[in-house]
C-alpha cells in the first residue's frame, strides 16, 4: 500500500496545483462581468438595470461590444488586455505546474526503471507534452478559418521553445557551469579565471555532440514543408506538408530507438577504450622494458626480444605466465584514472593472449598476443609502431590520447548507485504526478490559447510573438530551472547531462511537436504560411547544432552568440513579416 506521506505530498501538491484556478474563479466576476447596484439620491436602493450594467461594464473596462466566449462554459473569459494579462499568468502558472509535475514524475520512474525503454522513449515524449498540447488545441477547434489565425500560436510556442532553449538557457548554462580552461579540457570544480571569454567555460562529453548533431538533423521536414514556397508554387503545398508529416514521424521513432539502444551503444564504446588503454599501456610498459625493438624490419615479431620479456615477467621459471604474474606487469598503469582495476586488465589479457582456454599463457600466446595487439596499434595514424626509438614516444602518445577520448565518453561506472527505498510506492507517486501534469495540461490548453489570442486582438500585437515570448517561459521554465542547477556542479558529466536534454528538448520539439502542427495542418486544410518563422528555426538549429558537434569545449565568448541569437530571432521575423510582407 502507498505510504501515508506518499498521499500527503500528493495532496499538497494538488492544492498547489490547483489554488491558482481556485483564486481565478473568485475573481471571474471581476474579468468576465460585474454585478453593479447603485444607491439612489432619494436614498431608495433600487437596481440598474441589465442593458445600463452591462453599458457601465463595458464604460469601465474598455471591453469591445461582443461578449467572449467562456471555455468549458465556466472558466471566465474577457476582451479587455489586463484581463487577458491576468489570464494569461494564471494559465501560465497552471501550464508550468503541469511541466513540473510531469518532470519531477519522470525523474521518479526513470530511477525505479533506469535508461533505455522508458528513458529514451517515454520520458522525451512526456517532456514535450505541454507544447505539444497546446499546438494540438491552437488549430483544433472552431472553423477552418478560426483555426487558421489561431495556428500561429502554436507556431509561436514552437519557434519560441526551441529558440529559448538553445539561446537563452544554453547561454545561462553555458556561464553557471564555467571552469578554468587547460590543455583545451574544462578542468572540473576549478573556477579561478573569473569570466575570461577564452580561459574559462564548459566541456561535454562525445553523446552530447551526437545529440546536437542529431537536433541539427531534425529540421529536415522544416526544408521539406517549405520547398513550394522556394520554387513560388502553390499547388504543391498540401503534398508538401504530407511528406514532410511522414519524414517528422519517421525521424521521431528513428530518434526515440537511438535513445533506447544508446546506453548499450555507450557501454560498447566505453568497454572498447578501456581495452584500448590497456593494449596502449601493455605495449608502452613491454616496450619500456625490452633491449631490443619488438618487431623485426619486416613487421614481424621479434621473438628473441619477446621470448626475453617473457622469461623477465615469469618469476617462477615455470615456463607460464599465471594471472598473478600478468597482474604484476599491469601495477602501474594508472588504470583508475579509466575507472578500471587491475583485474579488471589481466581478464583482457587472457581474454586476447590465452587461446588455449587453460588459464595461462604460454610464450608461443605470447608472441601471438603481443603481435595481435601492435597491429591493432599499427592502424593508428600515428608512425609505425617499429620505429625504434619512437616508440616508446608513439605509444606514450596513443595512451594519452586513448586517455583523453576516455575523458570525453564520460565514464560514470565509478559512481555509487544507491539503491531506491520502497519502489512500489515512488513508483505510484511518479504514476500519479505524470497524471496529475497531463490533466493539467489538457485541461489549461485551449484557455490559455484563448487567453492569447483575446490578448492579441485587445492590443494588436501579433499572436505569434505573445506565444513565442510568454508561452515557453510556462511550459519549458522547469526544464529551464532544472538544467541550470545541473550545470552549476560545474564537472564535465553534469555539464554533459544538462547540454543533452537541451539538445534533446529541441530535437523533440522539433519532431513531435513539429509532427502535431503538420498533421493539424494537412488534416484541417490549413495554409502553410510560415516561412520566417521555419527560417528563424533552420537558423538557430544548424548554427548551434553544427558548432556544438564539432566541439567538446565551450570558452565562455560561445555563451554570447547563443544570447545574441535571441533578439536576432525577434528582429528577424518582425523584419520579415511586417516590413517585407513574407506573411
């Protein structure tokens, strides 16, 4: 059974979740309508009547002559911009509680369940939920023609996000997480150079370079939907928007399969460097110890030279190299700076050296081992591996780079993984929190998207830029919030971490989001007239995408362009729009 602390937690935050509608409701009156009375010189109380009410109502408020329509037919409404201000903090308010109650469940359950199915898949998709919500309701309902000028509230909930992301909060991380730059490498928990633009900022890992390569990708059915507006053709738009809906929802389970493989992709690639590192370290410590050269001018094993090694690491002249005198020739290696033990090494030597399965190593396995692994060397670009005394250099080098590449794979089998306490009931309050964030979310969607648009036409400021700006701020600011706190521990897994679930965001939204709007588009007959704002996107994705992987170091001046990008996103659609007509 759920714990009773379990229950009181949910309760308080079901209070929490839903005191703001309760305090909207109070004051619908005051939005939607007011119940004036009025005391008579003759000092008889006697009631206006209902057309002089509603002439001072609408005296007062400035409200235009035709009434609003409520949502759900008891959510408060009103045509007035402070009213529609109001409304939309409240609805805001609701929205972001929705995206916290959907992360911190998601949290719950990724704990009691780990990565692959239900961190690759389930969690990206509950992430982009409030978005996706809100598109969904922007072009659902009314007519075609409501529908129509409704839309460009959810275009400008999706250019919005995905441009906050990666400017912004990109930015923001990019300085909360700042460490001393040396040798290239962000130095972990060391800040001491202030803000140097160059001497200080952040690194991440090789998976966070994929995912950006990945974000950059997920544009493609921005290029294929906006193609006729490119060739100037109108016939091929509604064929257009098909194709690029089937291309959007392909790329989205391509996407969501790579995250659900990815940790077993990533421990296939950690195990190999490890091995690398030890082939690397083997070499340099047999190299360092021999008289001679290990190879002959041909390339072939020089078995003198080894037969002499071999007899130098067999202590007991028994004619075997046992685990206990191959455990002595690895003790040195600094195998901990790869999070790898001594054991851990000597299994990879026998694994690669005993061919005949007996628990030892002969010298004819020996010869073999050694000469196997130089030609794994060999296939470096670095100079031949026979070359004298360059090798002792050129195996120095290939361990530290092995090193290094170790480093940027952020390893985290050293970490302590604690083991959850009372699953049953985490999990049930994970279940009941992604609940609780998805009715929200449905449930606030299509007011707050009437919120906006009564706000647009009461202050004729484009509906898009009121999306763009305010929307995300509710539905991504949990998700904002969370990733600066990482990036403040300041280590590179962190800043790894929080650099991927931004990219990871986009490309989400850019996919399903994306895949929403599309199929609202196509099935309701909509026209696609969005070119700036799919520029604005294209632009900010590929610039950020391609410049983050093809680099695992940020210098602080990179948090620069990312703000400066952000404005430039604004300026760029207003210039567009409104002074070259492309809308």
């Amino acid at each position: 059974m759920m714990s009773f602390d379990t229950f009181a937690s949910l309760g308080r935050m079901s209070v929490k979740a839903f005191l703001p509608l309760f305090i909207l409701l109070i004051f619908s009156g005051a939005v939607y309508g007011r119940f004036i009375s009025a005391v008579i010189s003759d000092g008889v109380h006697t009631r206006i009547d209902r057309e002089e009410v509603l002439r001072l109502d609408r005296s007062f408020t400035g409200a235009e002559e035709e009434s609003c329509e409520q949502s759900y037919g008891f959510l408060p409404c009103t045509k007035t911009a402070l009213g529609n201000v109001f409304l939309i903090l409240v609805y805001g308010y609701l929205m972001f509680l929705a995206a916290t109650y959907l992360s911190s469940g998601s949290e719950l359950l990724l704990e009691i369940l780990g990565p692959g199915l239900i961190g690759g898949l389930f969690l990206p998709v509950l992430g982009a939920l409030p978005d996706a919500m809100l598109i969904l309701v922007s072009g659902i309902s009314g007519s075609t023609a409501a529908a129509q000028s409704q839309v460009s509230v959810g275009m400008g909930l999706l250019a919005g996000s995905t441009v906050m992301l990666i400017t912004v909060i990109w930015g923001t991380c990019c300085i909360v997480g700042k460490c001393d730059i040396q040798n290239s490498v962000a130095v972990d928990m060391k800040d001491t150079k202030g803000f140097s633009l160059a001497g200080s900022g952040v690194s991440t890992d090789v998976w966070t370079r994929h995912a950006a390569t990945i974000m950059a990708v997920s544009v493609t059915p921005f290029l294929v939907v906006q193609l006729p507006q490119l060739f100037h053709s109108t016939s091929g738009r509604h064929f257009a928007v098909l194709i690029a809906l089937i291309i959007s929802l392909t790329l989205l389970v391509s996407y969501c399969l790579y995250q659900v493989f990815q940790p077993w992709i990533q421990s296939r690639r950690l195990a190999y460097v490890k091995h690398k590192h030890v082939v690397s370290g083997v070499l340099k410590h047999l190299r360092m110890r021999a008289l001679g050269r290990l190879c002959t001018d041909e390339g072939a094993p020089n078995a003198e030279v080894l037969e002499k090694l071999f007899k130098a690491i067999d202590e007991n002249e028994d004619g075997y190299l046992s685990r206990c005198e191959l455990k002595a020739l690895v003790v040195g290696m600094r195998l901990e700076e790869i999070n790898l033990n001594e054991t851990d090494a000597v299994e990879k030597l026998m694994t690669d050296f005993d061919t005949s399965h007996d628990q030892r190593v002969e010298l004819s396995e020996f010869i073999a081992g050694v000469s196997k692994w130089l030609n794994e060397a060999r296939g470096s670009k670095a100079p031949s591996p026979e070359a004298g005394p360059d090798t002792v250099k050129y195996l120095g080098d290939l361990q530290e780079e092995t090193r290094r590449e170790h480093y940027f794979l952020g390893d985290q089998s050293d970490e302590n993984v604690e083991a959850v306490e009372n699953p049953r009931s985490i999990t049930i309050k994970a279940v009941l929190l992604l609940l609780l964030g998805t009715v929200i979310a449905a449930v606030i969607a299509d007011p707050l998207v009437d919120a906006v648009n009564s706000f647009s036409s009461a202050t004729s400021i484009p509906s898009f830029f009121i999306s763009f700006i305010a929307l995300p701020l509710a539905t991504n600011s949990s998700e904002a919030v969370s990733a600066i706190i990482f990036a403040s521990r300041k280590k590179l897994r962190s800043a790894s971490l929080t650099f991927s679930e931004l990219y990871g965001a986009v490309t989400m939204n850019n996919l399903l989001c994306l895949s929403v709007f599309l199929a609202l588009v196509y099935v309701r007959g909509l026209t696609w007239d969005f070119s700036s704002e799919v520029l604005v996107i294209l632009i900010v994705c590929v610039v950020m995408g391609v410049f983050a992987s093809v680099r695992s170091t940020f210098p602080l001046w990179t948090s620069l362009l990312a703000f400066v990008l952000y404005p430039f996103s604004l300026v760029l659609v207003y210039v567009l729009d409104y002074k070259l007509g492309w809308s």
